[in-house]
C-alpha cells in the first residue's frame, strides 16, 4: 500500500511517541527498582517536641533500617499543619519527601477551611495508618481544679478568668476545647499557638490556665508535676494515663475527639516506589520494639493500609463538618 507523505509521517510519530512512552516506562521501572538510592526527608508539620515530631522520630528511624538510607526528619510548622501539608503536596512525586502528620491536617483542616493550600483529599497517596493520640485536659498547677467539675465551676464563677491554648486552629486540640465548651456549657476563649511545644511553654508558665493537647506532649510534664491532667477527651480512657477519667465520665457526654496519624507521600508516586514504601511500613509496625516505643510515647498503634485515601478523607471531612457546625468551630 501506497503511503502519502502526510501518512508516513503520521506513523512515524506514532512509532515514536510508542518508542518514547516505553523507554518512559523502562526507565521509571529502573528508578523504581532502585528506589531509595539517597537520603529521604520525613516532614513533621509542628515544631520539634510535638506529638507528629515525637512519631516521625519513632518512624524515621525504624524505616532507614527497612530503606537501608537515612531518613531526615524536618520540621515545617505552622497554620495549623497547612505549611508542611502544602510543602509536600507539591513535592516531586517520587517517593524521597513523606509527611507524618494527623487528621488536623487531613480532615479537620478542610472541614473548616474551603480554600487550603493542598487538596487533602486528592493532594496526597496514603503509605499507611500509624495509630492514634489522645488529647488531654490539662490545667496549670496553680488552677485549683483537681477534676472537670470543680473546673467547669470554677470557669462559670470566673469566666475572664479562663482560656484555652491549642496546639493551632482547626487541630484536634481546637476540637476537643470547642467540645468541651460546648458539653460544659463554657464560653472560654481560644488561644491557638504553633504547635504543642509553645503551648507547653505557656501553659506550665501560667499564661494560660487550661490548654488541651496529646498525652505524648503532656506525659513528661504530668511526671514532674509541671502540669495537672483533669480527663482525656475521648470516648475511651488512655491506655497512658489509665486512672484518668474520660469528659464523659467526668459527667459531660459528647466529648470524643482524638487525633489520628497517617504517612503519606505526594500524589502520583510511581506504583513500585509505592509498594516499596507500604512494605517498609508494615515491617516497621509489625515490629513489637516499634510498636513499644509508640506506646512509651502515648501513641496507641494501629496500623493499616488504605484502599481508598480520597474516599476516607472526603467521609472524615463531613464528619467532621458536622461536629464543626454543633460545635460552633470557627477560625478566628
């Protein structure tokens, strides 16, 4: 068959193009074959000593062992987690920058901002679910509540008297303290800080009188008697802090909020460079010296892959709507 110089060339490129996507793809099978060949950056979006930095300690070293390279643990903190989200949404997708971060930047974050600088949804490929963190009800030592009754009368008997610090807005610790405004009737004011590290600060030097923050953030201070925990703001008492009672025991149902903890990398990732990082990630929450040194931590692991990344964080996002809306969560 005769071809015109419009159909020669028309094949030409066609061969081409199909030469070009397969060198593309036997070139992205060796990268990925050799995936990691050099360091990899874990971001933590707090400042260092928060609950997200204490883990991706925990985590970092446990997967270079897996990676066989080192895994640097880097700290973006601010707006609430946003800054580092957004950081490594757009990251090049190749597997070397990961994000250890909780639900305050998945799904609380959009729940109360509709304009983020990442799409928490479709920004990001799961590697996996780590465990989960207990948020705390914590008061200054010179606060003369010793349980949430005496506080929340305390708080109505003096109400310029009482704020609250979080560890950011539209965090989990802005949930639990908008629950619990809202369980105990309370109007305190919200503080949010950058991170749990400076709301430590300010609350064991009595600017603020109550804050709520994790368990792992609270638990040296607690030891030393620098702070004072009232109750834990989930349906379940932590296996932490086991004397503690639940909000809801302390008499005021309607207070669950924890904080859960997932890795994940930039959308896109290279499906073998993503099944390499899923393996490294079982094997390291399979391992009991692991899974140990979270619980010294206050973390409760519970690892799990995830199918459907988008579907569960657009599900959480109503949720946590909803939760928004009752509790008359804003950002201010």
């Amino acid at each position: 068959m005769h071809l015109t110089p419009f159909h020669a060339t028309r094949r030409r490129l066609i061969a081409s193009g199909i030469l070009a996507s397969t060198l593309a793809a036997a070139g992205g099978l060796a990268q990925a074959a050799d995936f990691p060949d050099r360091p990899l950056t874990l971001v933590a979006p707090y400042p260092a000593g928060g609950a997200a930095d204490v883990l991706a300690r925990i985590l970092g070293k446990t997967l270079q062992e897996q990676l066989g390279q080192p895994v640097v643990v880097e700290n973006k903190p601010g707006a609430g987690t946003a800054i580092g989200a957004a950081y490594v949404a757009n990251a090049k997708p190749d597997g070397y920058t990961l994000l250890i971060s909780s639900n305050s930047t998945f799904t609380l974050n959009p729940a109360l901002q509709p304009k983020l600088s990442y799409d928490a949804a479709k920004g990001f490929d799961a590697i996996g679910i780590v465990g989960s963190v207990a948020l705390a009800v914590l008061v200054n030592p010179n606060v003369k509540a010793t349980n949430v009754q005496q506080l929340v009368a305390a708080a109505k008997a003096k109400p310029d008297d009482f704020v609250y610090g979080s560890f950011g807005n539209g965090t989990s610790s802005n949930f639990a303290g908008a629950m619990f405004n809202s369980a105990t009737g309370l109007k305190m004011t919200h503080v949010p800080y950058k991170g749990s590290a400076p709301l430590m600060t300010d609350l064991i030097g009595g600017q603020i009188p109550v804050s709520f923050d994790t368990v792992v953030a609270a638990s040296q201070q607690l030891k030393s008697g620098k702070v004072r925990v009232l109750a834990v703001a989930t349906a379940k008492r932590s296996a932490l802090l086991p004397d503690v009672p639940t909000v809801s025991e302390a008499g005021f149902p309607g207070v669950d909020m924890n904080a859960w903890l997932a890795l994940v990398a930039p959308h896109g990732l290279p499906p073998a460079v993503k099944a390499r990082l899923e393996k490294a990630l079982a094997a390291v929450m399979a391992s009991p010296d692991t899974q140990e040194k979270m619980k010294q931590a206050g973390f409760e692991p519970g690892y799990s892959a995830v199918a459907d990344w988008p579907g569960m964080v657009t599900a959480d996002i109503a949720k946590m709507k909803a939760i928004a809306e009752r509790s008359q969560i804003k950002i201010e």
